[in-house]
C-alpha cells in the first residue's frame, strides 16, 4: 500500500444526519450522510423506503463560492428502483476540484412510483482536510487556521496579513469585502498532499472565488511566509472588488503588482534583476506584460519585479483614488487601454513610455551599481531558483463542475 493511498484512507470523515425519520406522503429518509475522502473524492449517500418503489433519486448541491446567481448541481446515482433503496454518489475530484475547506450545501429529492416526492433538508458539510488536528485564530474577515507551532506562530501570520490588507486599504482604498480562511501546512510536502494535480514548485495557492488561501511555512523561513501570504492576500481582495458578471480579467501587471505591493518593500535580490535591467535598457513593455509571465526563469523574475515598480509608480505619483477607479472599470468591462485612457489619459504603451522614463532616472548607470557579477553563473542561477521558488506561488483559480 503506497503512502499517499495510506494518507487518503486517513482522511476519512463521515458526517451523519440525526437519527430522525423525515416523511412525506409514503416516502420516508432513513439517512443522509456524507463522506470525505481528502482530496480525492466526497461521497454522498442516502437511504430511504416507501409503500411504492422508488424511482428516482437527485442529488442538489451548491459550493459556497462567489457567484451572482446561485448555482445549483445536480447528479442521479445509479440505483435499482425498490420500495428500500440505498445508494450513493461519487464526486471525484481529479475532474472538479475542491480547496480544503470548501463548504458545500446539499439535499435529495425522491419519488416513488405513485408520484409522492420528498426533498429533504438541506445539509452543510465542509472540505476539511482532517488529517491534521487544525487551531485557529481569527481577526477580522481573515481566520488562519494552523497545526504546528504555538498561538505566537499564528500571531505573527496574522500581524502580517493584517499589514498587507491595512497598505492596500491606506495606499489604493481596497478592502476585503468577503471573509478569507488561510490554512497554513507546516511543510511543502504536506500542502503538495493537499492538492490533486500539484505543480512540485508549489509554495502556496490562492483560491480567490472561495476565499481560500493554502499556504506552505517552513519553519526556517519565516519572512518569506509573511511575504507570500501577503502577496496571495493582494490577489484575493484585488479579485473580490473586480469580480463581475462581464468575467473581468485584470493585466498581468496589474494583478501581480498590486500583489507585490501588499508584500511592502521589494524584496533585494529581485530588486537587483530589475535594476539591472533597467541600467542595460532592457526591461519589458508595459504591453508585454499584459499577457501571463514567462516561464522562463530570469524573464519571470524580472516581470515580477517591474510590476511591483508599475504598480508603486502609478499609485504614488497619481493616486491611490485613480488605481481605485481603474480597477472599478475593469469590473464593468472595459478593455486594458480604455480603462487607462479614462482614468490616467495614456493607454498601455503611453504608460510604458512614462514609466521606462520615470526609472532610467532613478537607477544609476551600471558602472556604479553593486550586481550579482554576471561571471558567477551557478551562484546567480543559484539565488534566481531560491527567488522562483518564493516568487512563482501558485495562483491557482479551480472551476467546480
């Protein structure tokens, strides 16, 4: 038996409805149960008799996500009409994943072949990965929830969240309009086991229409927790007050910028691939960076770090107030250029123009600059892969069928 076979027969919790028999006409519900097999699968069962047979079964059920219209699945499992049935359905996620902590709402409806139709109440069951003996603390409309480490770990997660949401409500008038649950797995390898179809380079992920955060700590690298936290954090609270019927999508840049910036201080390292970019004349268009980051390595990094400087140089020099008006035209649906044409008078390539300007005057020449020096390869390819590994997070987006 593999290991991670082992950990799923583990994480197994079944949660049971009140020994009570609900009827109606000649229907009765013996039981309605649910079973979690994390991550895997959530199986939903049910048992009822009546004077007649019974032949149909439906399952309803409703993912607590943000929506503008509730909606409502359904699944008929495979039965053999009887005046007793019992069966069960099977939500395999390998097909429609669900986060950890994922709340779900459920009922059957039922009828027998004399035409008497019973739905029964409705039942609440949550995603939880119950492998782990979960605390949690709470402030606010964030609660992490956390398994190794005393109350001060927590604390210190908490400050930091706190910090980012406060300089993007301070800097661009953004706040939290939906609560957010952050579950914090003490290792790498226990948040991959977490996931269906994990990247292996994957520090933490974002679930923005649940607001879910699944995040990674290593007890060794405390700051780059906080900082990763904040950075998910900037891409939830950016995607609840831009989340619309029109299906708003943010420019890259923007999206991962305002990220960046709920990080505060531009990490030294990225700091430095920018800068040095910037002193040979060889950063990416504005335009370019519209579109998602390249997988390569030193072009990624570099895109993290100019969007973190795009985003700074719009909301210091015009405005928290305009970045605010900028995102509400996203969320009515304004393309790219036309949303800045509005809000700032220049589109995309007028943006570049200003902001290339705007920084070949700060950064000084590369005769004074104090680089990596580019002959040290291994050591400068060393510290790009510690950069990727804490920069490129996950930003995963899961659409439930």
């Amino acid at each position: 038996m593999s290991k991670w076979f082992a950990l799923m027969i583990l994480a197994v919790v079944l949660v049971i409805t009140p020994a009570i028999t609900h009827a109606q006409d000649g229907i009765s519900l013996l039981d309605s149960s649910a079973q979690i097999f994390f991550p895997s699968a959530l199986t939903f069962n049910v048992k009822a008799q009546s004077n007649s047979n019974i032949v149909k079964l439906r399952l309803h059920y409703q993912v607590d996500r943000m929506n503008y219209a509730p909606v409502t699945d359904e699944a008929w499992p495979v039965f053999t009409p009887s005046p007793k049935v019992q069966a069960q359905w099977v939500w395999n996620m390998r097909k429609a994943s669900l986060p950890v902590g994922a709340s779900i709402n459920y009922w059957w409806t039922i009828e027998d072949a004399s035409g008497d139709t019973l739905t029964t109440p409705t039942q609440t069951i949550r995603f939880d990965d119950i492998r782990y003996d979960w605390q949690k603390v709470t402030s606010g409309q964030i609660t992490i929830f956390w398994y190794r480490g005393n109350k001060a770990f927590a604390d210190q997660l908490m400050a930091a969240c706190e910090q980012a949401l406060y300089r993007l409500a301070r800097d661009t008038g953004i706040h939290m309009e939906h609560p957010v649950s952050i579950y914090i797995y003490a290792s790498q390898g226990d948040l991959l086991s977490a996931m269906v179809f994990p990247n292996e380079w994957t520090g933490g992920a974002a679930y923005a229409e649940f607001g879910i955060i699944a995040q990674s700590a290593p007890a060794n690298d405390l700051e780059w927790v906080k900082r990763s936290l904040a950075h998910e954090l900037g891409h939830l609270v950016t995607h609840q007050i831009t989340f619309s019927p029109y299906g708003a999508i943010l420019p890259t840049w923007l999206d991962e910028g305002l990220a960046m910036y709920a990080e505060g201080e531009q990490d030294l390292v990225l700091k430095s691939i920018f800068e040095k970019a910037a002193s040979r004349d060889n950063l990416i268009s504005v335009r370019s960076l519209a579109s998602p980051f390249s997988a390569i390595t030193g072009e990624a990094l570099l895109s993290y770090g100019e969007s973190q400087s795009i985003a700074w140089f719009l909301i210091q020099n015009y405005g928290g107030d305009k970045m605010l008006q900028l995102l509400n035209l996203f969320k009515e649906g304004n393309t790219y250029d036309d949303a800045l044409m509005q809000v700032y008078g220049f589109d995309q390539d007028g943006l570049d123009a200003i902001w290339q300007k705007y920084i070949t005057s700060l950064v000084p020449s590369q005769s004074q600059m104090n680089y990596i020096p580019s002959t040290e390869t291994a050591k400068e390819d060393y510290l790009w892969n510690e950069i990727v590994s804490k920069f490129l997070i996950a930003n995963v987006q899961l659409e439930v069928n």
